[in-house]
C-alpha cells in the first residue's frame, strides 16, 4: 500500500503531541508500506532540497512562497503548497492520505488528495478545522469557546483580519525572531502590513467564508479518528458526523522509552513536574502561581520552552512569576527520546491547560511511567484522567483550586503511590499502526462502514 501522512511540520522544527505521534505512524507503516511524508518547515530552510530520504521513508517538504503577505486566508489556503502537494499526489498515487493537520499548509489538501482518487483519513489533534486558532480560547482574556458563535468568532480574528497598518512593539518583535526569516520575506510582509487596502470586506465575510471552506474538508474527508471522545462529540455536533464517518480511539506512544519506570512511592519532599510548550493556553502561569502560594517544602520542575518562532515574552512573563522562589527549577526542553528522564525526577505531573485540550501525549507518558496526573477538568483531559484513580482534577484557570490538589498530595502520603499503582495501560505506536492499517484496508477493499466498525473493534471501544 502506498501511504501519504501529512502534517503541518515535524520533530525537526517543533516537537509537539501532533508532529510525533505523525512521525512516529510513519516510521511505523514504512516497515509494511511505502510511506511519503508531506510537512513544511521554516522560511529559512527552504533552500535546501524538498526531497529528503529518511530510514524507510521520504519526506516532501512543502514550502511556502515567502513573499506571500500573511493574510487571513493565507492561513488557511496557500496556492504554492497546493501545486506542490498536487504533484506529489501525482508522483506518488497513493491509495491512503492520512491527515494530521492542515495548519500552515492549506486546508485544500483533503479536497486535492478526495481529487486524485484517494482514500482520506484525518486524525483530529485540535480544533483547527472549526476554530482559525486551534484550540478554541480567545487570546485576549485566555477565555475557551464552549461554542462555535460567529460574533465571538469574529470579535476575535478581528486583529488578525483586518490588522492595523503599523505593525505593534509586539507583532515586530515577533516578526524579527521568527527563526530569523531571511529580508525578503521581512520586506514583503511589512510591505503588505503598510499597503493592504483600506476595505478589505467585512470580518463576518472572511469568517463564514473559512467556515465554508472547513465544510468543504469535511465532505471531503473519508474517515475522522478522534483520539478523544470529547473532540468526536464536538465534531458530530458541529457537521453532523455519523458514526460511520467518525470513531474514536486514542493515540499511541512509543512505550519502549518508559519501560522500567518504577512505581511512585511517598516523598517527603513532593516533587510536581511540568513538561511541555510555554504557551498562555498551556496555563503554566496558572501552576507556578498555584505553587508559589504553597508555604510546604515542595519542589517544581518546568520542562520544555517557547515554541519554535515564539518571542519569548510568555516565557518572560513565567520566568519573572516564578523569581525568588528556589523551589522552582526550569530545566529546559528533552529530547523525545529522553524523556522519561523527565517523568523519573518528577512525582507528579501537572496539566493545567486553559483550552480543551484533545488527548495530550504527556498524559499517556506519565501513565506509561506510573507517573499520577493532576489535569484541568476540562475536554478531553477530563476523559483521560480517572479523578481519584490515577489522577486528580482541579477547575480550569483556578490557581487556587490547583493549589488544594497540589496541598492534598503533599498531606496525604498514602495518595501518590495509590495514584501511581492504578496508572491504566498505554497504547503502544505498534498497536496504534497496526489498527490503521486494519481501517486503510478496510476502507480500500470493502468501503467506509466495514473501515469504522473495524477500527472501533480494534480499538477496543465504541
């Protein structure tokens, strides 16, 4: 069989939840098929040859026209990734294009691979299909959308739409420390910051008109896999997905890395862990005030940094929050392969995610490293944490609430290692593999039914 797998960027550039669990299916159905991976990468790489050869097999890299002013609807359809992704599709002929987003490349590509004859499988990470911003949590006030409203919709991609004519401190900051964009792409952008025309149509236009594109992807679109079932709910909710078009079944890891993590026992000293992007919608501002306000001798340990082409200011802003207290250490990003190093000096993990987030990846790695979590109640984080099991959970955004979790793990001795022996088991990526192949033969030789009951078998789940 011949697989295309296509995601915004990889490992490479940014190490997210997304970019490895699609890199590491790849390397997976490149040990039974012939594999082609599409991604973009940064500006400044794009020099170097779109055809690299990896271990089993190739990436096509997707480059942007650099020139192109950062529009709204650039975000979301992008004429030169298209051209490329069609002759790719061309090329390669593949029989399956498993999605893992669309982010930076251009949502037409579900619509270009539905073209050409293929199969289209999307797994869903986040909220980008409904919500320009992924993850439905207005950036102004760090509020989540429990509803798709278009005047909210609106008041919020406003900025972004129509931007003012002078870029702000912030926006140029930004724009110079994007991985260091070579001048021709600083000039055109700022070239079409200045020059943009004054009426460029109604923010609703702009909006309804992605909104009607996205419908465009789901018509397009074979089969959804939603790796938690609170984002397969909202996706039948919002485009009226029935169960033959959408199943759920979480996402694997690769469990090798955590084999021989010990059981967590009581500490005298507890040690609270984060791991992860430096992002506002991650909360960790939210966590280190929590923290701070302990007066018990606790430790926390901050892994992970800013994304890539981030401008520090968050990062700042959690690095001045957390000055003075020693108890706080900020380690730095690991390395995908290192890190159970991360879950093993920790006792326990702390999500404290604003947005709804799907099914975090951490969350299975502290499970696979009998690691207990304490989660925001919230999306599908709620899902994969047994409050009182093999978890705690704690109201969103509440620092003060947080900090009664974080007070009651260091009271109650017995609770961690109770916590820790009743982590559930983890899927592995082999496991993970194994049953989309089951749905990409399914969904080639007997139709998109068969295909979904398959994988809801599989899978072990309805």
């Amino acid at each position: 069989m011949k697989i295309v797998v296509v995601i915004h960027t990889l490992p490479h550039y940014s190490v997210g939840g997304s970019e490895l669990c699609a890199i590491a299916l790849a390397q997976e159905f490149a040990k039974r098929h012939r594999v082609v991976v599409c991604a973009a990468r940064p500006t400044q790489t794009c020099s170097g040859p779109r055809r690299q050869h990896e271990s089993g097999y190739t990436i096509e890299w997707l480059d942007a026209d650099p020139s192109r002013p950062p529009t709204f609807e650039a975000a979301y359809q992008n004429d030169s990734i298209e051209d490329q992704f069609d002759d790719v599709m061309a090329r390669v002929e593949p029989d399956v294009v498993h999605f893992h987003g669309t982010w930076e490349l251009s949502n037409n590509l579900p619509i270009i691979a539905r073209r050409r004859g293929a199969i289209v499988v999307f797994t869903l990470h986040d909220f980008w299909l409904m919500c320009p911003r992924g993850q439905r949590l207005r950036p102004a006030d760090l509020t989540q959308c429990h509803d798709i409203d278009m005047e909210r919709c609106c008041e919020c991609l406003e900025p972004w739409i129509a931007p003012r004519r002078l870029p702000s401190r912030e926006q140029m900051r930004r724009l110079f420390n994007r991985d260091r964009p070579p001048i021709r792409a600083i000039f055109s952008r700022a070239q079409a910051s200045l020059f943009r025309p004054p009426d460029i149509g109604a923010t609703s236009t702009h909006v309804e008109r992605y909104h009607a594109k996205t419908q465009e992807v789901v018509e397009s679109v074979d089969l959804f896999v939603a790796p938690s079932r609170f984002l397969a709910q909202e996706f039948e909710r919002r485009y009226g997905l029935t169960p033959e078009r959408i199943v759920y079944s979480d996402n694997g890891i690769d469990t090798r890395l955590f084999e021989g993590c010990p059981y967590k026992q009581s500490a005298a000293i507890v040690r609270f862990g984060f791991v992860g992007s430096w992002m506002p919608s991650k909360g960790v501002h939210v966590l280190i005030e929590a923290f701070r306000g302990l007066t018990e001798n606790a430790r926390l340990h901050v892994f992970g940094g800013p994304p890539a082409g981030d401008p520090g200011g968050y990062a700042r802003q959690i690095m001045i929050a957390a000055a003075g207290d020693r108890r706080i250490t900020f380690e730095g990003r690991i390395a995908p392969e290192n890190r159970a190093s991360a879950f093993r000096a920790i006792d326990v993990l702390v999500v404290p995610s604003l947005w709804f987030e799907n099914a975090p990846l951490t969350i299975r790695e502290a499970f696979a490293s009998h690691t207990p979590v304490v989660a925001s109640r919230s999306g599908g984080m709620a899902e994969c944490v047994r409050d009182g099991i093999d978890g705690l959970l704690f109201t969103p955004g509440s620092a003060a609430a947080l900090r009664a979790v974080l007070r009651r793990l260091i009271h109650e001795p017995d609770l961690i290692p109770t916590l820790s022996r009743h982590a559930p088991p983890v899927k592995s990526i082999e496991a993970h593999a194994a049953e989309l192949d089951a749905v990409f033969e399914q969904l080639t030789r007997r139709g998109l039914g068969a295909a979904a009951e398959t994988y809801a078998h599989s899978a072990g789940r309805s």
